[in-house]
C-alpha cells in the first residue's frame, strides 16, 4: 500500500521507488522548457500557488522556477545546477524522453529527488507524475461513442486531430484513438493541428472542405479551432472529445455540442512538487503515478465550477486534483503575478 | 521594358503552381474544384497575405524581420483584452490600439537597424525575445479574459457577396501597398535603398526615417494579422504566430523578391502566398506524414527557386 | 602590437570582455562557487552552441548564411543516435559517418548556393526543411541510444578541465590560428569582402565557396553529436531554436553578417555570452515568469552594445557599410 | 618580332551593345602599348577578353601563335597575362599583405608564401608607397594608395603580359613618375604592357606604340610620336575637336554663392576658409589624403562633429546629413560613381531620378517633385549621354557616360552650388570637355563650382582659382599667372616655392 493511493494512482503494473527520509525544510526546484504556451504559464503557475500554501509554505526552504526553453542541453545543465546547488527535490517537464540518464545517475549520487510530469522520461528510476496519455485520449474516444449512441448512430467516419509532431506524447494519444477506433472499423481521417487552435481551424476547414462530413471528432488540443471550423462549415452538430480548454466548454455549451472534455491539467505541476515532498519526507510512492483525469461532459458543463465566462478562453481548467489537495481557484492562481513572488 | 517583363513574370511560376496544385488534388478528391474550398484558401491565404506583406516590405530594404510572431500575438493579445474588457471606451480603442503595437514594435526595430546599425535579423529576434517575455508576464500575471469584437469576427469569417471579408481586406491593403510602391517617395526610396543605401543616402535620401516607415509598416501588417487570426479563432493565444514566421517568407521569396533588396513585385508575394496557402493545404488534406510534409516543402521550394533562376538569368 | 589586435578587433575585445563580466556575475551568484562541476555544465551545454556558432561563421564569413544548420544537427544528432553505439569500432565508424554525412549536407548547401545560384539565406531555409524531414524519418520522437563511455569521455573532465573546452580549444588551436595565413582562409575572407575582386585576382571562388558551406555541415554535424553525448538520445526537434542562436552568437562574437570579417574565435565567445546570459537566470531570484523578458532584454543590450560601436564613426558612410 | 597575344577577329557582344566588333589585335614583348579611346569605345572588354574575365563572343585570342580560351583570370594569370582593372580587386577587410599574396600563382589553400612579402615591400617603396604598411587593412587607405598597392599586387605576379587599364587614374604626377620607371624596367626584361590612360602627357610619357579604338572598332595603330594628338583625338572621337578647355569668364565675377568660414573636422581638416562666387569655378588640388575630400565631404553633410560656419548665397545653414546639403541647394558628385555615384543595377530613369527624391514635398508618403522631365532630355543631349534607353541598367554604361548620369542627376535640381570630385578621372578627352564647357556655362548662369581635382591640366586650365591643399590645411590659394603646373605640384608637395 503506496503513500495516499487516491492521489499517487499507480500505473498498473508498475513498480514503486522509496528514498530514506531526509529532514526538511526543502530546497525545492521546477525546471521548465518552454514558456511561451498558456498551459505552462499555468503549470508555473499552479506551482508557485502550491508553494505559497501554508501547508506547504513550511516544508520549504526554497523554492525556484526557471524556463530553459526547448533545447535538452539546456535542461540537463539547469538540472544539474540545481543538484550541484544542493537542492533535495527537482520537478521538470522533460524536453525529451530519453535524454536524463546521466542526470539521474548524478542526482542518485547527490541524494537529489528528481519527478518528471507531463512530458515524462522513458525510464523506471525515478517517480514520474502524469496523466496516461492512452487513458486521456481514450476518455475522449469514450465520450464521443457514448454521445453517438445515445444518438442512435453509428461511428463510420471520425475526424482526428494530431498534436505537434515528433513527440511521444503526440504518437500515445493517436495510438490510443487508432486503438479505440479501428476495431470498430471506423473510417479515421488524420490531419495535424499542432496542438494549436489557429492551425486546428485551418486544416479541419480544409479536411471538411475536402473529406465531406464526419460523425465525430477526437482533437488533441487546440479544439475550439475545430469546433470554429465546423461551424463556420455548417456542419451538422456531431460528438466531439476535445481538450480542457476554457474556450472548449463555453463553445460546446452555447452550441449545444456533445461530446466530452478531457483536461490535461497544468495543476500537475503542484502534485508533483507533491510528490518529491512525499519522497523526501521517506514515503514510498508508485514509480509511475497516473493521475485521475478530470473530464465533463457537455451536460455537466456548470459556469463558475467547470467552465467560467469571465476567465479566458486560453485558460485551462486543470486547476487541480481534488483527490490529491483542494483546488486552486482561479484568482489563488492569478495572484501570483510575478511581481509578488 | 526589361524591368516591365521582369515585374511581371514575378507571379507567373508560383501561379502555374497553384494551378498544378489544385489540378493534382482534383484528382483524388473532387471537391477541390468547388468554390467552397476554393474561397476558404483564399481566405485562409488572405492572413498570410497581410502578413507576407509586411515581411515584403523589409525584405525589399535587403533586412528581414523575425519579430513577426510575438508582434502578431501581442496585437492580438491586447486587442482581444480590451475588446472584452466591459469598458465602451476601451472597446473601441481595442483594434486601434494593436495596430499602435504593431506600429511601436516595427519603430524600436527600426532603431536597431537604423541607428544602431544591427543586423535586421538578430536585433528583431531579440526584440521577438522580448516580446514573448513580456506576453508570459502578462499570462502569468492578470491575463484578462480576452474576446475578439464583432468587427473583428465578421472581417476575418464572414463574408461579402460570397467573397470572403478576409480577402477583401487584403486586396485593399495590397492595392495601399502597391500604392506606396509605385507613387510615392517611400517607394521609391524603399528600392533604391534596397540597391544600395549608400548612394541613397548621398542623393539626399532620408534613408532613416525610411527605414524607420518600413519597419513601421512590417509591424503594423502583423498585428494587423494577428487581429485577422484573433477574429478568426475568435481568441488570442500565446504563441499564434509561430506558424507565420517561415511561411511569410517563403511567400515572399516565391514570389520573386530578392532577399538582397531592392528587387520584387507585389503581385508576385500575391502569387507566393496563394502557393504556400495551397500547398500546406494539400500536404494536410492528403494526410502526408509530417516527416515527408517537411521534406516535400523543403524540395518544391527549392524546385521553385532555381526556376525562377532560371527565369531571371 | 597588442593596440594594434585592439584596434583591429574591437568589436571582438569587447564581446570578451562582455562575457567575462556575465561569467563571472554567473559564478558569483551560484551557491555552488566556481568548481569543476558547475563548470562541466556550463562548458557542455556552452560547447554546442560554440560548435553551431562556428558552423554558421564559415556560412557569414563568405558573405553568406546557413538557416539549415539547425536542421543539419538534429540530423546528425538523430543518425548519430542510431550508429554511434555498439563495439568500438562501430562507435568509431558510426561517429565518422555522422560527420561525413553532415558535411554532404553541407556541400548539398554549397552546390544549390554555388551552382544554382540561390541566395543562401532562401535556399538554406528550404534543405532545412528536407533535412528536418530526414531526421523526423530517423527518429520520430525522441530516443535511441550514444555509447556512454565515448558520450562520458565527452562531458566530463580531464584533471578538472572540462573535456567539452579541452575540445573547443584544441578547435580553435587548430584552425583560428592558423586560418588567417592559409590561401584558403584569405581567399574565404576575399570572397565575403569583396567577391569579384577575388575572382580578379584568381580566387577559385566556387571551390572556396563549396569547401565553406561543407565546413559549416562539419561543424553543425560536430554540434548534433555532441547533443548525443550530452543527451543519450536523438532527437529531431533541435534544430530551430539553435539556428537562430548561432546568428545572434556570431553577430554578439562581433562577426558581421555582411562577411569578411570577424573570426572563429568570436563565434565562440558570442555562443559563451548567450548561454551565460541563460544560465545567469537560474539562481538571478528574477519571478520566473519574468526571466524570459530579462533574458531577451539583455540579449537586446548586448547586441545594442555591439553596435553602438558605430557611434563612433566620424564618416556617416562608413556607418553605412555596417 | 612576334606578337606574346593576338586577337583575330574578335567580337563581344553584351545583348544588343556591340562592346567589340571583328579586333584584330597585337602586343608585342618589351613594348609599351597605349591603347586609346572614348569612354564606352570598348577599352576595357578588349582587356578583360585577354586577362579571362568574359569570354568573347566571336573570334580567337593567340597566345604566342596558338589558339588558347581563357576561362577565368586565374587561367589567364597562370598563362603570364596579368591585369590591373578599372574596377579594383582589393579586398577592403583584408590587409595590403594579404592582398598582395590573395591567389597568386603558386598559391594553392595551404599556407601562404609570406616570403614573397619582402619583395612587395621594395617595390611598394619604389613606386612612393613608402607609407603603406603591409599590415595596413585595405579600407583605411585613399583610392589613390589602393591603387598603388593594386599595382604592386599585379607585379608581383611575375607578368609576361601586363595590363594597365586606367592604373594610374588616381596618382599624383609624382607617384605616377615613379610607377613609369618600374614599367621602363620591365620592358627591359621584355615584359609586355597594355596601357590604357585618359591622360595625354601620361601616354605621351610612357608609350611606345599607340592603338585607338572607337565604339567597339580598332581604328589604327602607330608608333608613338609618329601622330599629333589633335590627329590621336581625332581619331579617337572620329571628328575634328575643338578647344579641350573652355575659355575663362571674361571677368565678371558676381556675387558670393558658398561662404565657409573656420571650418574644422578634428583629425580631418583645420581652420578652412573658402569663397566660391557666381561665375567661378573653384579649384581644390593636393596630393591624396590632405584633407580636401575631408573638406568636401564635411560641407554635405557627410561628416560628424564638423565645426564652422556654412553660408550659401547669403543664408547660414546648418547642414548635418546630404538631405540638409541638398535642401541648402548643394549638389555633390562623389569620387566612387559605382558605388556612390549610382545605383549600377538599377535603371538610367531610376537613377536619373535619385536626387529628386530628396526635393520629394509632402515627406514620405509625398508624390511628384518640383522637376520637369525636360530639365533631364535637355542635360541629357547636351552631354550626349551614349545609352540604349533608360530602362537599362546604368552598370550597362561604360564608365564615362555612368560620369555623365551621376552629374545629370544633381544638375536637373538646378542647384546653386556644385561639389564635384575628380569628376573627370577615367573619362576621355571629348567627354573631358564637353563637362568642362558645362561647368563653364553653369557657372557663367551663377552656380558656384567647386571642383577637386588630381589632374592639375583641368587644375590649371579650367579653374580660376586653386586651393591647394597640404595636411588638413590650405597650403596655398593660386589665381591668374600664379597658377601653373609648377606651382600646383610644389604647393601640393608642402614646398613653399618663391612666387
Ligand atoms: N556588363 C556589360 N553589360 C552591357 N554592356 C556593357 C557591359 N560592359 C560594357 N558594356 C558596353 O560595352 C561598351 C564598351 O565598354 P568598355 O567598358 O569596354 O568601354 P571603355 O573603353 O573601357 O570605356 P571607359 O574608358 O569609360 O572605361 C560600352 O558601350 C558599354 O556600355
Ligand atoms: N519615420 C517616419 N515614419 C513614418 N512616417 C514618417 C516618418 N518620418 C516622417 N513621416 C511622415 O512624412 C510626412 C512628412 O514629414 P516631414 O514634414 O518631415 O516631410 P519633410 O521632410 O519636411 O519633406 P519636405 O521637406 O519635402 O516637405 C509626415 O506626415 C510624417 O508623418
Ligand atoms: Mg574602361
Ligand atoms: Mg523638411
């Protein structure tokens, strides 16, 4: 029995990690890659918000966040600062899977508790936090059979939309729909939205141009451009299983949409600092957590709860696991402008 | 005469690659040939063109301006906050006050490369730096909600006797730049100084405060592009411009202009843009792995290069 | 003598003396003080950005410009990821093939500039695109597997020196030196300064221009393997974000664009100042959310200080050829 | 004794201009071989044709008898033929030394032969150059140093055929005296040489045999000596000429249009005093380098930190860039015309049009100018620019009708004031003097000319009045009898002589 089971869901079948407790308070460390992108913008800021806790306030002696951009080397070399610096725990999001076996025969070495979340690694030496890829997309492919049955059709034709190519995060989510979908010898159309709403819109509108119609669509990210595309197209109202962008619901919602949103939750970034405490603190965790995925379908859609009209559409709705620690709210997040750190 | 011919075999190839393009797709999927999708190419194309469009205008001083993105996703950022923001005056000021940032963006690049004498390349990447920093902030900390206002939304979606507004507005603002170009002094300068700066400026030229325009304009076509995309989208997002970047100047360089300066036709960024529109659109329609997408690119613009080359030599 | 390098080099000196400062504000603020492991690190990650940095300077030197060198590491870095593993011999032979493979990149670049007649920046943008194709074809997300003993050898230190500036060193031991006085670093000078001029005087400027661009594949080839030694892994996302650094690192290095002038050397200290410039952020106490304009912005300086150097200039005409 | 190179029948064809039509063409070992003619009469493809820069379009070149092709210069080097352009080879970012050593014969990509550098040092001193270090990087010398080190750099390459086109445009009679012996010497060891100069008493120096060519055609050849130069000039322009110089304003001397007064560029020039005056033409001579381009320069605003006071036609102005200059009514012809001058690729119409931009009302975004297209045709004819229409590229032009186009370009504002430099450096006597009877005529309509010049014949044949310059200072100001040949070179040389 791992530490708090309802938070550190183990992946099945896999095995747990347990280091010698060390006294606390903590020096604490989150090395970002890329900032320019809303959800990571939320992921710092979820762990900053996480930090400024009381609750955890306590436990730590220092805490720093730094983006090094999409570039590995970098990474690994603030990664390494850190340890060098003697901090006890890091939590990054990996540029690249395979890229920190060095780093962590190093950070072993250091006595240094390193989690990966969200872009994880490809290693079982470390704890890693994470929403299953195949799960999230799978929750997608769910929803949007559900809401065609509930319909009475039948899945024949189904437009996918890809995320940014060359990743592995991008290749398990299409896995998983393919997965999903072709036993059931549904037709699926692939087109590659960057995980971007522009660029979504554009190649839908040319998919819908070209492909004629579909009975649902399973978007990775950026799905408010899908759905602006096809209701710029006229499409009849199909099932969707889209992202958890704020955007997304309040569409879905106004347009009577069905379907489901699934939430990539940048709050990830808090339950893994989380997690390197458990860690520290000499609990035994799961070494690869998947956390519970928060998804809602249209009908549960509730302003205010689920889905805010005076937030942005950009915003993401992951703003926490209730399983693992009260969720933020959204002004506990936007407090923390970076003039008061 | 020589010069007439030139200008206007500028937009003849990446037309008869268009033509091509649209003939291949017809092949496997009819509907190509309908003026649906047609009109939302052109549509689509009609963003790239603003765009392009600024990109041109630097380019044709022989600089290139790599602060296109974040200047696009800064218009659009601000424009979106201040249309949502509930305040009537604010709302109105919203569209005017991101083409302002665009024009303030394209000014303190202007003063790089004019005053300071710094390549065009990097100092407006470090300005393009700059500017995602300072959208991160802005994210992080009040990140208002952000609405595209309606003028917004109806110029880049709907359209005007089946012509799509997005379109329409390009031809406008090609027909002001094909303006400038062709009767005033700023065009006029704008290829001399492309040729050579030197000779320019000992002519009399007021080669800074041209260069200063130039830049000036290069910005305001790309926030003006970002308040198309944020009206397209009907929202604004951290980096919305990354798409752009490459594809306006492969636009621009397609269409025959030299990336030394001082030669090119507008008509042919028009024709460049339209091809890169089709293309992109191809390569996604018939699901080509993204692999082969990057390397079929890369080829046919190669291709399209040396024949145009060919052409010029 | 010494004025004489000063007054030859300004622009040069004063990137040195730019990146000693942020050097030494960078081991000033980290916990850790200056030690052979804050070094390594910051030598490594350095060490990649200084090999791309001397791709793209034989690309500007001859008046010209390589957007593909990006795009020719990841290429590298991805092969390398499938062939430098195994016995030593195969690491050996794998590790020639990358660099041989890189380099015909670069002649590819070469040929379309030399023989078609593209302008660089254009064509190099397009092979760019083909060979970022290539590399997604070898590794469609991240992985694969470097030799750890060659990739340990690599990134770590000889008696307290980190091997990565071992290497760097010995480079520009090797070719900075002595380049100015070879017929073929005067004639890649002569090219950029004054093309047909070289032509005139019997330059074989094709041959030279060829042998440029091959040499900027090299070193790009040298980069993406070195991203293997420090990452384990290919990857053929890298490109991007490394092209455009190596332009601003030649120009911080004090090299101008429009060729002929500037050296290796000062590509090497441009690509120092950048990555010094990052890495002054981590222990900076700046809002994290704030550190990507503070790292733009004093990119910004350091460039704008560079330039500055034509205020100067008495002659607005030889401000002009800046 | 047997031609070293022979043309038969050669053509060179650039589109629709016939540069060259059906040359036959010789030069001989140990013999000095000035080859004449107008600007544009093709002088200059016939030596790029021998030295390998164009490929002719008909025709064989014999190399001691045997047919050869040329393909680059550096085939042409390696064959002994040796050229000295028109258009210099130096590398500006490159040191003299590097220069002199850049793909010489025997180079290949290792190191190069440093040693040879002793040699390029002693003849660099022979021909005056005595100040030029080796060390020295190219763009900090004069047009006049450049030339030298580019003569050095030609012999150095031990050449057979030696080809001099217009080498010696920017050197003072002094230099050019030394440059002369060194060529005496070479002859001597049976070297070849093609000369090709627009300075009569140079050719009259120096040659041996003379060639004329006119518009693309080889017209005759003769001994040095055996014709008159009014029978060579006639040759050359196919006409009888009249005077080359103009004669001078009968006296009327009007009113001061440019008034400048302690002018000084630190490190540049000192203390400048100078009044040009309607009906004048202002002399401005020296040796390179002695401030008076400085001076030039600073009055159109070229200049930083300049101090003084500028006067033009009364009213005091602060000029800080060309536009302030152009505005005040100042027109200034620069030395370079390729690269200053003009805008080689552009079209003649475009670049006609340049300095109009500046009078452009209304800012940027202002359209149409002050000036009427006739002020163009009417310059236009009375310089008889050679051009094939004006969409073609000025880099089309040969180099004196280029001259003509950079001058018409200022002229048609009608400026009050006109600063030209060397304006008449590379061109032939017949352009020579219709550009002279043009600043004649300006300056008889009350423009005041300012002319600096390295050919003391226009000097003191031309001017009213000379200014000679000697380090960043007035040395002496030279009018009416005063001015001689004599006089010019020794003020020029700081040797205050009894006069
Ligand atoms: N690259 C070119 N393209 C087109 N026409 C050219 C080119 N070069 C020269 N010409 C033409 O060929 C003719 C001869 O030019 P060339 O330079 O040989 O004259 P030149 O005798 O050297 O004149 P100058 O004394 O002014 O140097 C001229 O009419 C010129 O216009
Ligand atoms: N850097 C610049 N960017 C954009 N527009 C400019 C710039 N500089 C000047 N302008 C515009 O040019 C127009 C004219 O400016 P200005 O009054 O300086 O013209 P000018 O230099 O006086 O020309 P002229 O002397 O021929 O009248 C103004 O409308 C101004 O907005
Ligand atoms: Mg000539
Ligand atoms: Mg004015």
């Amino acid at each position: 029995e791992t530490y708090r089971p309802e938070c550190f869901a183990p992946e099945p079948g896999t095995s747990t990690i347990q280091y010698d407790a060390k006294d606390g308070p903590y020096k604490l460390a989150f090395v970002n890659g890329f900032a320019g992108n809303d959800w990571r913008v939320q992921a710092i800021q979820s762990a900053k918000a996480w930090a400024a806790r009381p609750e955890n306030a306590g436990k730590i002696e220092e805490f720093k966040v730094v983006s090094v951009g999409n570039d590995a080397t970098a990474q690994i070399a603030a990664i390494d600062n850190f340890i060098a610096a003697g901090y006890d725990g890091i939590t990054f999001i990996a540029v690249n899977p395979t890229a920190f076996k060095g780093v962590i025969s190093r950070a072993k070495r250091a006595g240094t508790v390193l989690v990966p979340f969200d872009n994880i690694l490809d290693t079982d030496q470390v704890v890693q936090v994470n929403e299953s890829q195949f799960a999230l997309e799978g929750a997608k492919v769910d929803g949007v059979l559900d809401a065609l049955k509930a319909a009475g059709k039948e899945p024949k034709k189904i437009l996918e939309v890809r995320g940014l190519p060359g990743n592995s995060t991008d290749r398990d989510r299409s896995i998983a729909v393919h997965n999903a979908l072709e036993p059931l010898g549904v037709e699926i159309v692939t087109v590659v939205g960057n995980w971007d709403t522009g660029t979504s819109q554009k190649v839908v509108a040319d998919a819908l141009a070209t492909h004629g119609e579909f009975d649902g669509v399973i978007s990775q990210h950026g799905t408010a451009g899908t759905i602006n595309a096809l209701l710029a197209a006229g499409h009849p109202t199909i099932p969707i299983g889209g992202d958890g962008e704020n955007g997304v619901r309040l569409l879905m919602k106004e347009h009577g949409i069905p379907g489901v949103s699934a939430v990539y939750a940048p709050a990830m970034s808090a339950v893994a600092l989380e997690a390197a405490v458990a860690l520290l603190e000499g609990n035994e965790l799961p070494q690869s957590v998947h956390l519970p995925i928060p998804t809602a379908v249209t009908a549960d859609f509730v302003d205010g709860e689920n889905m805010f009209t005076s937030l942005p559409k950009s915003f993401n709705l992951g703003v926490g696991y209730p399983e693992c620690f009260e969720v933020f709210t959204p002004e506990e997040l936007m407090g923390q402008s970076p003039d008061n750190q | 005469m020589m010069g007439f011919a030139k200008r206007h075999a500028d937009p003849l190839i990446p037309l008869i690659g268009c033509v091509l393009l649209i003939g291949f797709g017809a092949l496997f999927f009819p509907k190509f040939l309908t003026a649906t999708y047609l009109l939302q190419q052109v549509q689509i194309a009609a963003f790239l063109g603003v765009i392009a469009t600024g990109a041109m205008v630097v380019i044709l001083l022989g600089q290139i301006d790599l602060s296109i993105p974040w200047t696009l996703g800064g218009a659009a950022i601000i424009s979106t906050a201040m249309a949502a923001s509930g305040h009537t005056a604010l709302e109105v000021l919203a569209i005017p006050a991101g083409l302002g940032f665009g024009l303030l963006v394209g000014v303190i690049n202007g003063v790089g490369v004019a005053v300071f004498r710094i390549p065009a390349m990097v100092w407006t990447l470090s300005v393009n730096a700059m500017l995602l920093g300072l959208a991160v902030i802005n994210t992080g900390g009040f990140n208002p909600k952000g609405e595209a206002s309606g003028l917004m939304i109806a110029v880049a979606t709907k359209t005007t006797l089946g012509i799509p507004n997005a379109a329409l507005l390009w031809l406008a603002y090609g027909a002001g730049v094909l303006w400038l170009f062709r009767r005033t002094t700023f065009g006029r300068a704008l290829f001399a100084i492309g040729n050579s700066e030197k000779a320019s400026f000992l002519s009399g030229v007021n080669t800074t405060r041209v260069i200063f325009a130039a830049f000036a304009l290069a910005g305001f076509s790309s926030a003006l592009g970002g308040l198309l995309l944020a009206g397209y989208a009907n929202q604004a997002y951290q980096s919305m411009g990354d798409p752009y970047l490459l594809p306006a100047i492969a636009a621009v360089v397609i269409g025959g202009t030299s990336i030394l300066g001082g030669r090119g036709s507008y008509a042919g960024t028009v024709a460049g843009t339209l091809f890169v529109t089709l293309l992109t659109s191809v390569l996604s329609v018939f699901q080509i792995d993204p692999a082969w997408r990057q390397i079929l690119f890369g080829a046919i613009i190669v291709a399209m290069l040396l024949t145009q080359r060919r052409r010029i030599m | 003598m010494l004025r004489d390098y000063l007054k030859n080099n300004r622009r040069e000196v004063l990137a040195i003396a730019f990146f000693l400062l942020a050097f030494v504000a960078y081991l000033s603020t980290h916990p850790r003080g200056v030690s052979t492991y804050v070094l390594t690190i910051w030598a490594n990650q350095a060490t990649v950005l200084a090999l791309v940095a001397m791709a793209q300077f034989f690309a500007v030197v001859v008046r010209g410009l390589d957007l593909s060198v990006g795009a020719v590491m990841a290429l590298s870095n991805t092969l390398a990821s499938h062939v430098v593993t195994g016995s030593g011999g195969e690491v050996a032979g794998g590790s020639i093939l990358v660099l041989a493979v890189a380099t015909g990149c670069g002649l590819i670049n070469g040929a379309i500039i030399v023989y078609g007649r593209i302008q660089p920046i254009v064509a190099t943008l397009a092979t760019g695109s083909v060979f970022t194709g290539i590399a997604l074809l070898l590794r469609p997300t991240p992985g694969g597997d470097i030799d750890a003993t060659l990739a340990d050898a690599m990134t770590y230190d000889v008696a307290g020196v980190p091997t990565a500036l071992i290497l760097l060193g010995g480079i520009l031991l090797a070719i900075h030196i002595p380049f100015r006085r070879t017929g073929l670093g005067v004639a890649m000078y002569a090219i950029g300064s004054n093309e047909a001029g070289a032509v005139q005087s019997g330059v074989r400027v094709d041959a030279t221009r060829l042998t440029a661009y091959a040499a900027a594949g090299l070193f790009a080839g040298l980069a993406g393997s070195f991203v293997g030694y420090v990452t384990f892994s290919g990857d053929a996302n890298i490109g991007p974000s490394y092209t455009l650094n190596s332009l601003a690192a030649v120009v911080l290095g004090g090299v101008l664009l429009r060729g002929g002038a500037g050296t290796l050397l000062g590509a090497v200290v441009g690509a120092f100042i950048l990555r010094t410039i990052s890495a002054l952020m981590f222990f900076s106490g700046l809002p994290p959310l704030a550190q990507p304009f503070f790292e733009g912005l004093i990119l910004a300086i350091a460039i704008a200080l560079g330039g500055a150097d034509v205020f100067r200039l008495r002659n607005k005409l030889e401000v002009l050829e800046r | 004794m047997s031609a070293f190179v022979a043309m038969k029948g050669v053509s060179k064809l650039y589109g629709a201009t016939k540069a060259l039509t059906g040359v036959d063409f010789a030069c001989e070992p140990g013999q000095i071989h000035a080859v004449l003619g107008e600007n544009g009469a093709g002088k200059s493809t016939l030596m790029k044709l021998m030295s390998g820069v164009i490929q002719p379009t008909e025709g064989v070149i014999e190399l001691n008898g045997t047919p050869v092709t040329l393909p680059s210069p550096r085939a042409a080097q390696a064959a002994g033929i040796v050229c000295m352009f028109q258009e210099l080879s130096l590398a500006a970012d490159l040191s003299v030394g590097e220069n002199i050593l850049l793909g010489a014969p025997g180079t290949g990509w290792g190191f190069l032969p440093r040693g040879r550098l002793a040699r390029a040092r002693k003849l660099l001193d022979r021909i005056g150059g005595e100040a030029i270090a080796l060390g020295a990087r190219i763009e900090a010398l004069t047009l006049g140093e450049r030339q030298q080190v580019e003569i050095v750099k030609a012999l150095m390459r031990a050449p057979k055929l030696l080809i001099l086109d217009e080498a010696t445009s920017a050197l003072t009679s002094t230099i050019v005296d030394k440059v002369f012996d060194v060529l005496r010497e070479l002859k001597a060891q049976g070297v070849a040489i093609l000369f090709i100069s627009h300075r009569f008493h140079e050719v009259e120096a120096i040659a041996d045999r003379v060639s004329v060519f006119r518009s693309g055609q080889h017209i005759d050849s003769f001994a040095a000596g055996s014709r008159s130069q009014a029978q060579i000039i006639d040759l050359m322009i196919g006409q009888p000429m009249d005077e080359l110089f103009p004669p001078r304003n009968a006296g009327d001397i009007g009113d001061e249009v440019l008034k400048v007064e302690g002018l000084r560029l630190p490190g540049g020039f000192e203390d400048i005093n100078l009044t040009a005056r309607h009906g004048e033409i202002v002399g401005i001579g020296g040796l390179d380098g002695q401030g008076q381009g400085k001076f030039l320069q600073a009055l159109f605003g070229i200049m930083k930190g300049v101090q003084g006071r500028i006067e033009v036609n009364g009213v005091p102005r602060s000029i800080t860039s060309p536009r302030d200059a152009a505005s005040a009514g100042i027109a200034f012809v620069p030395e370079d015309r390729k690269t200053e001058g003009l805008i080689p690729n552009m079209s003649i119409g475009e670049n006609l049009q340049l300095s109009a931009l500046s009078r452009f009302r209304g800012g940027l975004i202002g359209r149409g100018n002050g000036i009427d297209p006739a002020a163009y045709d009417a310059l236009i004819a009375e310089l008889e620019l050679k051009f094939a229409g004006l969409d073609a590229p000025v880099s089309s032009l040969s180099g004196g009708n280029q001259q003509k186009v950079a001058l018409i370009k200022w002229l048609a504002l009608a400026p009050d004031c006109l600063l030209l430099l060397d304006p008449t450096r590379g061109i032939d006597v017949k352009t020579k003097a219709q550009i002279y009877r043009l600043m004649r005529r300006l300056s008889a309509q009350g423009m005041a000319v300012v002319l600096l010049s390295t050919d003391y014949d226009e000097l003191v044949n031309l001017c009213d009045r000379v200014l000679v310059f000697y380090n960043g200072q007035i040395a002496r100001s030279l009018s009416g009898d005063a001015l001689t040949p004599e006089a010019v070179v020794a003020a020029s040389m700081g040797v205050a002589d009894a006069a």
